[in-house]
DNA sequence: CTGAAAGCGCTTACAG
DNA sequence: CTGAAAGCGCTTACAG
C-alpha cells in the first residue's frame, strides 16, 4: 500500500489533520512544525492521493474535452491537437488535468459526457465543436455545470461561454479579396451544415456576393461533411457546370490541396485556371505548390480561451457569461490570381 | 447536492448495500430487487460517484497518455493525433478513460507523472515516445506502475512492454529500394538522436549501405529534431556537398514536403534531380505533387496495441511482458525515380 | 497552533 | 438474499 496521510503523521508525530493542513499550507500551523511534516513527507515519499482528496473537496482538478467523434472530425483534422494545445498550456497553467472523450458515436459521447459530469470525474467540460441541435450541450447547459465551446452555440447563445472567430466576417473578407481580384464566380466548398461554424460562412459569403451584386448561386455550393475527405466527384461536377467559378473557398488547408490536386488531374491549373483559397493555415501551406492564400484563425488561442471560459466558471458559478472572439488574418500568398 | 446511494436506497426501501450490489449486477441479489432498485435509480437519475468508488476499490479506470512534451513533437507532428485515435478506440472498449498530461518541459511532465501515478489518477500509462535515458521511463520502469510504450526502450529491454515497427528493418528495406533504383548516394535526414526509432533507422540504413557494399559518408546524415522545422540550411548544405545525394529518407511526411519545397527553391527537381522517400503515409501524400513514396507504419495499430499491453498489465499485474512489432508497407509512389 | 471526530460516497467482508 | 459496520484517504468545522 502506499504512504498515507496517516504515515505521514506518525512518523512527524503531529495528527493526520494537521499533515493535510501543511499540504495544504494553511497558516495556522506554525512553521516549526511545516518543515517538519515536510521533511517526513519528502522523506517517506508521500504523495496526496487525488480520489481521496477529490471526494472530500468535491473537486477533480480536472477539465472534460469532448469532440465531436473521435473517428473522423477530431483526429483527422489538424484543428484537433492545436486546440488541444492551446487547452493543454492553459490548463496546466492552473494545474488541471485533462480527461478525453473516448466514445466513438454522438450516443457513445453522450453517454459518456453524463457519466463523467455526474460521476463528478471532472470539473468542467470543452466542447470542441458547436452543432446545430446538439443534445450534449443542451444537456450541458440544462444541468447547471461549467462548460465552454469553441464556437458559436447555435441556441442559448446569449447564456453560454463560448470562444469562436468572427466567421461570418472572415468569410466576407474572403470573398471580398477575391471580387477585389475581379472574380465572380466563386464556389464555396464548406464543411457540413450541421455546424455553426460552416453556416456562418456560407452567410458571410452570401453577404458579400449581396454587397458585390453578384448573384448567389446553389450550384457553387459544395457542403461536404468536415469530417470526410473531398468527393472527387463534387469537383468534377463543379467544374463541368455551364459557368464553372474561378475561384473557390475552401474550409480547411488539407481539403484544398486534396481539392487542387483533383483539378490538376482535370488539367486546371491552380492559379491560372482557379483561385483556392481556405482556412486554418497550416503549417505545410507556405511550403506547397501553390503556397496556399488562407485566413489564420489562431486555433492555439481558441484553446487557450476555451480553457480560460470553463475555468473562470469552475472557480466561480456565478462568473459572467463571457464570449471571446479571436482574431482572424488573411493570409495572401500564390494560389489566388487577380483576373 | 448529487443524488447518491443512500438517496436510492431509501427510496427502494433497502440498503445502500444492496444499492452497491445491484450497480456491480451482484448475482446473490434478487431479480426482483434489482429491478426495483434500477427503476428508482434511474427515476432519481442517479449516477455513481467515481471519486467514491475509486477511492475503495483503489482503481481509477483510466490510462494516462504522455507524450514527449506538448509544446513541440507531440502537436506538430501528424502521428499524435492518430496513434491517439488508436489508444482511445481500444479504451472505449474497456470502459477505460484518458487522461493527458500537459506539461510543456520534461521537468514538467516528470512531476506530472509522479502525482498521477502515486496520487492514483490513472491505473496504467501509455509513454508515447522512447527516448535514450529518459527518466519518466526509468521511474515507471523502478515503480511497479503498469505501463506500455509505443517504440522500443533502450534500456530493460525486455522486461517492458511495448509496441514498435521494425524500424530497423524498414529502413533496411527504404534504402535497398533506393539503390535498387540506382542510387548511390542516399542522405538521411532523421529525427533527433535522442529517440530510438531515429537510430534503430539509422542502423538499418547502415546495413544496407553495407551490405551493398556503399560506404558511409556522415556528411549525408542529417539529425534535426523530431519537433522543429526543417532547417533549410541543412538543406542548402547537403545539396552543395562535393558529392551530393541523388535521394533523400526522411522521417515524416510533412518534413518530406517541406524538404522538397526548399528542394523546389534551389531548383533542384524531385525526383527528376533527386528522389525522396519518407515514413507515416500521411493522408494528404496521395494528392500532393509529387505523390509521396513513403513507409505506412499503422500508427492507428500502434495506439490500439499500446492500449491493450497496458489494459493487460493494469488487470493482471503478473501479465507477461509483450512486445508487439506492427507491421509497416512501403508504398511507391512518384518521389523516386530510377537512375 | 493542534487534535479528535465526523463525513465525502462508495464497497465488501462478516453475519444472519 | 440482505443489512450493519468498517474502511478507502483525505478535509474541515469544532474545541481547546
């Protein structure tokens, strides 16, 4: 068995109430006594055990992460360990752990978010994503625990912390810079419509066509699921359309370079023939051919404030509601062309 | 306050015992207890209290995950998020949860370690590295703390389990296809030094080189770190070398690309002037021109089977140690050409 | 400044 | 088949 707090006392000859005081560096215990109970802790190796501690205080230290499915969105997008990174610094900064979700399907998650909230493993949660109609963050929001989203929720948005770019500028912006380069035709190739994410872009593209009085068309609108790869054959019919665009936006770096290398099978040369632009600017993306025009949307950040939000609720129930929008930066390099 | 055992019993009229009993599906209670003790637990809504469990049964159901450290290798590079993927699949399936570290220096991840495994925050740790002396290993190793890793250890070999490629023989295998392509000079530019699989790599590129009777020029080994970007001067250095190298190995897709576009700066063509070939298979090698050769590892077997040698050891610590050699496959694509 | 006692929410011999 | 009691390793009023 290991060193209890009951060793501890003993072997310093003080009671076990007065070995969690030092642990816990409470001022009252005289000095003399804190180096002492110290020194037998150091050296009888004592270390505090958590689930003990944790039971008594009501308290885990610990921050939920939840994605949105472990197998396709979360790991295969590069998204996925940079948020986590950002989360991971901020969360040691205050000495909270983290807990994955593990489950493998919305019900498995589900399940397993209720599980660990009310079996109290941990103190908070991140949602890594917001969804439309999302059962676990209505559930999260009904039961009153601590949570944040990286994005904006699509309901109780005024009630919830949450931390997102202003998506639905950065994609006027983006379409605006590529009017501004004299296109027209210009597909949006989004990720799936059931997030938020994806819905306020295609709402900023149709502003900035609105603006432009350039007319909207559906059949530039490709909403693949952001978890799948492109669909060859969705570029395929895109670019056999009686106008083809000359320009598309894409969500994410990977997806448009899976997405010019389908055009340069169809011999449509990127920029010459297209302009690609896209999101998330990946480390890759100034290396390639073409080196990607893409808007940085400062995925570290997201997690720091994302921790930053359910922290602050952890410390304080009543802590307000905060909304955090991070910057977002047009990134210009080779694979837009001015018409 | 949470609805707990005593809330149940009492409201099914027995003891919180037999509310225990009924939760662990006791055989010696009665259907119809059970029944009626399910029904009030889920009318009550009741969850066990983990904190509570854990401390009695002095088990926590959950595997900690450490990674080199988070603000460099762990992130960067695409391999963490998939063998991560893998680990989790296989935890789901034993109920079993994941807990991150998060500390950004080793220091940090060490002290981490230490408060995880004796505070009891975790049942067993997957190491998602091995690294030449490395001290959490070596604490691991010295405590009786079930644990698995994901490459070879340099030390107590066998006398812990892991999972690994043969890195050895991949490497072998990558050179002897360069130089059945005809070519002779072969650079390598691996991870840092301080990692086995880098040198496990190395000694197959070695063996190679000998066993085809090519001599070995250290001027054509390139040892940058794991985490941090390519150094375009080493690059630069290499490609001016008396002699330069008609192919290069390196040690991650993204590295590969990166290598090519300074390769692509110094006009230098690939594979036209120089073949490269790399490890991960990364997804995105298919699309990209040129369409990467490179070794596909499994990384996704690898983190199902660093999950099931540890899920092993944590129920039964007498569990023999394994090794498992995950295979690898070599695919051919168009960054090398025959000479 | 320190200790004895109760309690956090469970599980598990021991009895019956 | 079920219950009363002890205990997991801590913390924290309450006393002194």
């Amino acid at each position: 068995m290991a060193i209890t707090i009951k060793d501890v006392a003993k072997a310093a000859s003080v009671s076990p109430a007065t070995v969690s005081r030092v642990i816990a560096d409470n001022p009252r215990i005289s000095d003399d006594t804190k180096k002492k109970v110290r020194e037998t802790m150091k050296h009888l190796g004592y270390y505090p055990n958590f689930q003990a501690r944790n039971l008594v205080i009501q308290k885990t230290q610990t921050i939920g992460i939840i994605m949105a499915d472990s197998a396709t969105l979360a790991f295969q997008n590069p998204f996925f360990p940079e948020v986590l990174r950002g989360i991971s610094s901020r969360a040691h900064e205050s000495k909270f752990g983290l807990y994955l979700s593990t489950g493998a399907t919305t019900e498995e998650i589900y399940e397993e978010v209720i599980s660990m909230t009310q079996g109290k493993r941990v103190d908070g949660i991140i949602l890594l994503y917001s969804r439309i109609g999302d059962k676990i963050m209505e559930y999260l929001y009904n039961s009153n625990i601590p949570f944040s989203v990286v994005g904006r929720p699509d309901v109780h948005t005024d009630s919830i912390s949450y931390v997102d770019n202003d998506n639905v500028g950065n994609a006027r912006e983006v379409v605006n810079y590529l009017i501004g380069l004299g296109h027209q035709g210009i597909a949006y190739m989004g990720g799936g419509l059931e997030y938020v994410v994806s819905l306020d872009r295609l709402k900023g593209y149709q502003n900035a066509l609105e603006k432009a009085s350039l007319s909207f068309d559906p059949d530039l609108i490709v909403n693949q699921s952001i978890s799948v790869g492109l669909e060859e054959q969705a570029v395929r019919r895109l670019m056999e359309l009686q106008k083809p665009p000359t320009a598309i936006v894409t969500h994410d770096d990977l997806i448009a370079y899976e997405l010019i290398s389908y055009l340069q099978d169809m011999k449509i040369d990127v920029p010459g023939d297209v302009s690609v632009l896209s999101f998330n600017n990946h480390s890759l993306s100034e290396h390639l051919k073409p080196p990607l025009s893409t808007v940085d949307i400062s995925i570290y950040e997201l997690g720091i404030h994302a921790a930053e939000l359910v922290l602050e609720k952890i410390k304080d129930r009543e802590a307000p509601v905060r909304e955090i929008t991070v910057p977002s930066r047009l990134i210009e390099r080779g694979s837009c062309r001015s018409l």
